[in-house]
C-alpha cells in the first residue's frame, strides 16, 4: 500500500497514478503503465518463479487457483 505525504492515509488510484506511476513513466520516457499492469507483472513473475498457487490466489483476490493459472501462465 501507498500513503500519501499528507496525512498519511492510503492513496486513492487515480492520485497513485497521477503522482506517482506517470511522474516515473515520464522520467524513462515509456507511456504510464497502469497500476492494473504491475499486479498483472507481479502475478506472472509470481507463477514463474514457483509461488505457492493458494496464496497468489489469496494476494489477488481470485475465486478459484485455476484463474491464475489460466491467465498468468
């Protein structure tokens, strides 16, 4: 989780993306990957390097193991 530097509450999607993924993607010169995608690339590197299914499962939210074999393998 990220908080903010006021008030050090949890910061919301669109101000995560606006201040923080869109400042980086601008200094390396990429377009703005979405947070969206860095779990996606979290998942898969996850699967790919042995994660224990049932606890990627847990961390992701998913319904069923089968889901993130299905789409991160």
């Amino acid at each position: 989780m990220f908080v903010g530097t006021r008030g050090g509450v949890v910061l919301r999607n669109r101000v995560f993306r606006r201040g923080w993924v869109d400042a980086a993607a601008v200094k390396i010169g990429e377009p703005g990957p979405t947070p969206h995608d860095l779990r996606r690339t979290c998942a898969s590197l996850a699967v790919s390097a042995g994660a224990n299914v049932k606890a990627l499962q847990r961390m992701l939210g998913h319904a069923s193991a089968k889901e993130n074999l299905d789409t991160y393998e």
